[in-house]
C-alpha cells in the first residue's frame, strides 16, 4: 500500500465505484504525504473507505487515473507483466491477417496513459499520463520480452502530455533502431509504415475494418468508378479502392510529403498501372472548388483530424464536420458513396449522424446507412469508460 492519500469530496465516489477510471481534479478534496507526479496513491472517499489505487497527476484536469480496484492487487512489475500478456492475448485472432495492431489501448486494457502500436518486430509505444511516463523503464522491459519484438521506439510527442506537464519525446528506448519504413501486411495488402515521422505511431491501425468495408462497397456497388480521398495520409484507403476495381483515385491532403508517399504504397500493392493523382492543399477550399465546378465522385472518403480536443472546441468542431459533409454531400454523384468518419471523441454517435444528416438536409439530398463504421477489437471499449469509444462513421449511400 502506498504512503500517499487522496480523498474525494462528499458524493463525488459514484464513478469510481462504477470503475470509471478517472478522477478529476473537481472531485479532489486533499492529498496526503505531498506525492510527486505519477506516484501511487490510496484513494478513498469523503467518510475514509479505500476505492480505489491510481496514479497520480497533479498538473491534469485527469488527476488521478486508476490501475486497480482490488486492496489486494499491488501496483508493480508483475500487475503491468499480467496486464501486458492479457492484451497480447486478445490479440491472438488478429495475427494470422496483420502484423500491424494495437497491442494496448490505454484505459480499455487496464493501462491508463500507455498506447502500444506493433509493426511487424518493432513496438512503438506512447507515455501519456504522469503515472505512465513514471513507469516507463518497466513497461518497456516488459514489452521488450514479447516473443518477436526486436525494437522498442517511443514516440510520446502527443500534445496531451502537455497537459500533464510533460515533455515531448520520441527516440529508441530497447534493442534495434526501426528501418526507415517498415512494410506490415493486411490481409492481401502491404503497407509502408514510417514510426518516426509519421501521424500517431505511423498509421491509421484503427481503420483497419473499414478499409475492408470500403473495398467490398466499391466492388459491390461502384466497380469502374472515381474516387475522391479527403485527408488521404499516405493512401491505405486508395489502395482499398484501387483493389475492389476503382478506375481513379484522387488523394486530397495537406502533406505534400504524405502525398508522395502514395506512390510506394501503390508499388508494394502491385499498383504501378492506377492512375497516380494527388492534390495538395487545405480540404475545405478544394471541396468548394469541386463543388463550383460542378465535378462529381462516385466515392467521397472523409477521413479528417479531430476537430475537438476539448469541450470548449465541440460547437466548432460540429460546425465544422457539417460543412465538410455538407460539401461532399453535393459532389458525390446520386447512387454514389459517402464514407464520413470523426475521431472526435467529444462528438458521439448520436450527434455525428446528427450532423450528416443535417449537411444532407441542407444538401438537398437524402441518404441509406449501409453501414456504422468504427474502431476494429484491436481497439476495445471497456463499458465503464465510453470514452474510449472515439472513432465512428457512417458509410452512405446518396440518393
């Protein structure tokens, strides 16, 4: 048991007993014994009845996250190895399709603050909490231990560690230096992963299902059609496209040096023949330009940013994914496909269909669901924390 205390205010215990895994700053009445950032603490309620054992972060509205609700359950070396080998097992089913996937998803496997992306041999992991970066050397010695992996590389570079009072950092911390792109496989496919300078830990993992999706609604529905790509990355979902009988694909990014490397991913698919069109520039003005010159797509793909980091951004951030949808809405042609996507957390289920809706309204155009797209289970919910759900989209056909 840790020498460190924190004790709620009265009535402010109700999600903990839920097991939600946060306690914000609001509900803190006092700490005891002045632990520093990332320490253990006890906590216990307003009447002194022990809840819970988190890691603490002073400088957070997140104060303290919770690593376990049982007394007899200590924070240590063999609670993260215990926990590290749950993940890895629920991954098993995965490994025969990929070898690019989430390994740990934070709160979701019971490691609040740690995300674990593998590439192939290579682990690329993310400190995101005070408690997390705290227990750094340990978790990377734990993680180095897994069968295959011959590198761990660290790309803590979020700006959510700004809020905990914590440094930028990306670098090697075990083994083997990565190569300069590491090819994963998914399925038939092959992607080029770059885990140092590209988005997140090097790619979007989490649109793993949906590339899948996006290639059975082309092939099924849009066989010799064009495709618009909105914020394209690096082209996973034009290799989908290009693969399920897409005639072009143009990519729309803001990353001239994100656009060049579509053309390797098209290479290493076998897709030197597809016709190779990008466009560089900032997605709302070249969606409006499309929309003034009247071109039409079979196939829009949104796949932006998230537009709210934080509550005070939600009413912009809805502005914005109505326009966006409202734009690709009026150049996606009738029978066409719209696959629109948020990684807003903030922006739930309910208010994203919301808001397409309301852009297809003004649009002048109706829409069918064929599909509600998400996170793939290398991304799992825990039921006690919805926040963990932050990726959704619908998959629309336009009437």
């Amino acid at each position: 048991m840790s020498e460190f205390r924190l004790f709620l205010k009265p009535g402010r215990e109700k999600s903990i007993r839920q097991k939600h895994p946060w306690i914000f700053s609001g509900a803190v009445d006092k700490t005891t014994g002045d632990p520093d950032p990332g320490e253990t603490v006890e906590v216990y309620d307003s009447r002194g009845k022990w809840l819970a054992r988190a890691g603490y972060s002073p400088h957070s509205q997140i104060a303290a996250r919770i690593w376990t609700w049982d007394p007899g359950q200590a924070v240590d070396a063999d609670f993260f190895r215990q926990l590290i080998l749950q993940a890895s097992e629920l991954r098993k089913p995965l490994k025969e399709y990929t070898d690019g996937y989430r390994l740990v998803h934070a709160e979701n496997d019971g490691l609040p603050g740690v995300i674990v992306d593998r590439y192939g041999a290579f682990l690329v992991v993310q400190f995101l909490s005070a408690a997390a970066d705290r227990w750094k050397s340990t978790l990377t010695m734990l993680l180095s231990r897994l069968e295959g992996v011959e590198g761990v590389y660290e790309r803590s570079d979020a700006d959510v560690r700004e809020k905990e009072h914590l440094p930028a950092f990306a670098g090697l911390l075990h083994g083997d230096e990565p190569p300069e792109r590491i090819t994963i496989r998914e399925g038939g496919w092959h992607f080029l992963v770059d885990i140092r300078e590209g988005h997140k830990t090097g790619f979007y993992l989490d649109q793993r299902d949906n590339r899948r999706i996006l290639h059975d609604l082309v092939s099924t529905f849009i066989h010799n059609g064009n495709v618009l790509n909105v914020f394209s990355y690096t082209g996973a979902f034009a290799v989908a496209a290009y693969s399920a009988g897409a005639i072009h694909v143009l990519n729309v990014d803001s990353s001239q040096a994100a656009l060049e490397a579509i053309r390797d991913q098209f290479s290493v698919n076998g897709l030197t023949d597809a016709p190779q069109a990008f466009q560089a520039g900032n997605a709302f003005e070249v969606l409006r330009a499309f929309r003034d010159q009247k071109r039409q797509f079979d196939v829009v793909i949104l796949d932006p940013p998230k537009f709210a980091s934080s509550q005070k951004d939600l009413y912009k951030a809805a502005r914005a994914y109505k326009d966006i949808n409202w734009l690709a809405t009026r150049i996606t042609r009738p029978g066409g496909l719209l696959l629109t996507f948020s990684c807003s957390g903030l922006v739930g289920e309910d208010l994203f269909q919301k808001i397409v809706f309301s852009a297809t309204l003004d649009a002048g155009r109706d829409a069918q669901i064929l599909n509600r797209l998400g996170q793939p289970m290398d991304h799992p919910i825990r039921l006690t924390f919805p926040e963990g759900q932050y990726l959704k989209g619908l998959a629309c056909r336009i009437l």
